[in-house]
C-alpha cells in the first residue's frame, strides 16, 4: 500500500430555519499521519471558525447557516507514517495509568460498562491478557454480531447491539470499548477515513486500547486494516466525535466522500460543488 492517502468529503445540507452547525471532518495532527496539504470550501462564503479540542486533539469549525442550502468539499493528502500494532504488548495496571488514560476506563453515554461487566468477565475473563485478549474481543464481536445497516440509530447504545446482535462500525467500535473497559482496559472510539470495498464509503469508527502504556488501534469490523485509517477524531464513545453536530432544522441532502490509499486525486462527483466559492486553505 501507497504511504499516501489522497481523501475528499462532499456534504450537503438544506437548511430549513437559521441553524449552528460544529463539524469534526478534519484529518488531526498526529505523529503518525502527516498532512501533506488540505483545503476546506465552504458555499455560501459564510465566516468560519476554528478551534482544536486540547482534550483530544480533534479540528473543528463553526459556521451559522440561514435557510436555504450549505455546501462543504474537504480534500486532504496525508502521508500515512503508523505502523502494525505489536501483538505483544501487555495491559497496564491501574496504577500505572496516566492520569489522563484514567478516565477511559469509565462508563460513557454509549458504552456501559458498568452494565455489561457481567458479560465481559463470563466471556473473556479467562483469555490471555493484553493484545491477545483485545483481539479475542474483536473476534468475538466479528463472529457474533452481524454487520448490517440500518439496525441502529443515534441513540443506540453497546448493550443494544448486544441484545440485538447487529449493528455498523460505530456499533462494533462501541462494543468492544464497552468490554475492554469492563476488563479494566482503558479503550476510545476513534473516528476517520479510509478505503472499504463494501459498504460504499463512509466516515469509519474503529477504536484503540491503552496496552504496554500506549494507544493501539483495532477495527472489530475488519473491513480494513487500521494502518490505513486517516483519524479525524478520537473521544470516549460517539458523542465526542459526532463528525457534525446541528442547532436548528436541517436535512442532508447529499454526502459522497472518497479515499484513495494509492495517492490518486479523487475523481469528481456526479454532483460536484461549485468550485466558485470561498476557499479556505489550512497551513
């Protein structure tokens, strides 16, 4: 595989009455991916602002919208510099946690693992502890929940898609999350770009675990290898990384997003957004 990925993210929305929007759909800034060059269009020319979240690292922009229609294309070249996880590497003891891993192994919105502690230890207690033991989570999560759309909703939390045995790659992610830190393994979703064959593209969760005093990334739904994954966010389940968050009455009417771990450039879409509009290049 290419070391650099070449991405694009087309979205649109009708806006129904004037309405906030925060988009997380940005590539972040991390030691192992590197962005080479990105730029963000904004239609109409309306002021955008921008922050980082000091917590996570994650890049997010402010925008108002008035009713009518809001366009945004994010293209992105990333040289991809993360390499294969170390399936030796062992959990941490508690003590040994930093102070800011602590938090990841509490119960969140959409992983309880309070509720399903029960369900880790019965099934996974007793397998070996560290990398393997993550892995054997993700197994688990791979042979016994279906991967299949339209199942779940915003709301749908990791004990829902174990009762209901199905659910998306933010339902797997939640999943295993939920299990590690029932384990006392500090786990986060993380949230990104990348290549699948099946289904079409889509923004992609996948999640890490703190082993051998590290983050290292897993994907439950094996849809493609998480050397690839371009991060745009990270958090303690999905309402940390939601990749837009509205105030007011809106509808998408259009997403199309590309990744090309070749170095290709994104073809155009079959319904491109004008290209006459404000631009906003990020250094």
């Amino acid at each position: 595989m290419n070391n650099i990925t070449r991405l694009r993210c087309d979205l649109e929305y009708a806006i129904h009455a004037d309405t906030h929007f925060c988009f997380n759909i940005q590539a972040s800034r991390r030691d192992d991916q590197r962005i080479l060059d990105e730029s963000l269009v904004v239609t109409p020319g309306i002021q955008v602002r921008q922050f980082e979240d000091p917590n996570n690292g994650n890049r997010f922009f402010r925008c108002d919208g008035i009713p009518g229609t809001l366009k945004l294309r994010y293209d992105a070249q990333i040289e991809m510099l993360r390499s294969s996880p170390d399936s030796s590497l062992q959990e941490s003891s508690i003590t040994e946690m930093p102070n800011e891993v602590l938090h990841y192994l509490l119960p969140s919105r959409y992983c309880q693992s309070d509720v399903m502690s029960r369900a880790a230890q019965h099934l996974f207690s007793g397998a070996p502890r560290g990398y393997a033991r993550v892995q054997h989570i993700c197994e688990w999560i791979r042979d016994n929940i279906a991967y299949q759309l339209g199942v779940s909703t915003p709301t749908t939390s990791a004990q829902d898609v174990y009762l209901q045995r199905a659910g998306v790659c933010r339902d797997f992610a939640h999943l295993a999350i939920t299990f590690c830190r029932a384990l006392n393994i500090p786990a986060r979703l993380v949230v990104g770009y990348v290549h699948f064959n099946d289904p079409p593209q889509d923004f992609h969760a996948t999640f890490e675990a703190w082993l051998g005093g590290r983050w290292v990334m897993f994907d439950p739904t094996h849809l493609a290898p998480v050397e690839a994954v371009v991060r745009v966010g990270n958090g303690r389940d999905a309402k940390d990384t939601a990749f837009a968050t509205m105030f007011g009455s809106v509808t998408m009417t259009y997403m199309h997003i590309q990744v090309n771990h070749d170095g290709q450039p994104p073809s155009e879409n079959p319904d491109p957004i004008e290209a006459t509009v404000q631009r906003l290049v990020m250094a």
